[in-house]
C-alpha cells in the first residue's frame, strides 16, 4: 500500500468491502461537522495532536480494531493524515493518507452525483 490513496480508489476500496478502517485525525469539532460515511468501513475520531502527544496512539479496543486493518486516515486537505499516517506506519499499523483530504473527497464525489 502506498502513503496516499486518492479519493477514486478509496471509494473503489469501500466498494469492494475491503478491511478498511476510515481515521478522521481532526478534531472533535470539526470531525461532528461531517466526515466520510460508508456502510463497509468504520469511521473514527482520533485526532493527530492527541495520538502524537499521547503515551498510546489508541486505547486497547481501538488498537485491536486497527490490528489487522488497512487504515485510512483523513483530514481537510490531507496534510495531517499524511502526517498521522507515517506515525502510525512507524507504531507498526498498516495506513495510508487520503489525498488531498476530505476537499477531495467531496469534489470527486459531488462530481459522480
């Protein structure tokens, strides 16, 4: 998997039911302003500041979740989900960074409406 997912090939991924795990890494008050839904993926708020502070990136339940999943992290323009990205890929979980963020997300989207 590479660093960064452009927004076709996640919605291919969410499509096709893929292990994925959608990682909002803004926070809290931005996050409950909307982020990506899908019925074939998880969405969480975790934000980056808190993971990168934090002696844990995830509590227990959350870091078994993440486990064996492909994560994808998100934020507005994608700049701190790829940060939030590498620091997980180095805590030894599988992520990769929406590009260009939750911008793209709803151009491509609105685009294919």
């Amino acid at each position: 998997m590479t660093d960064t997912v452009h927004s076709k090939t996640l919605k291919q991924m969410l499509d096709n039911n893929l292990n994925l795990i959608l990682l909002d890494v803004r926070d809290n008050n931005k996050f409950l302003m909307g982020s990506i839904s899908h019925a074939n993926a998880p969405t969480k708020n975790v934000p980056y500041l808190s993971m990168k502070e934090a002696d844990k990136l995830f509590d227990d339940e959350t870091a078994k979740q993440m486990e064996n999943a492909q994560i994808v992290t998100i934020c507005t323009t994608g700049n701190k989900a790829q940060k939030a990205a590498a620091l997980l890929r180095e805590n030894g979980f599988k992520a990769t960074a929406l590009l260009g963020g939750l911008s793209a997300w709803d151009e491509e989207n609105r685009d294919n409406e």
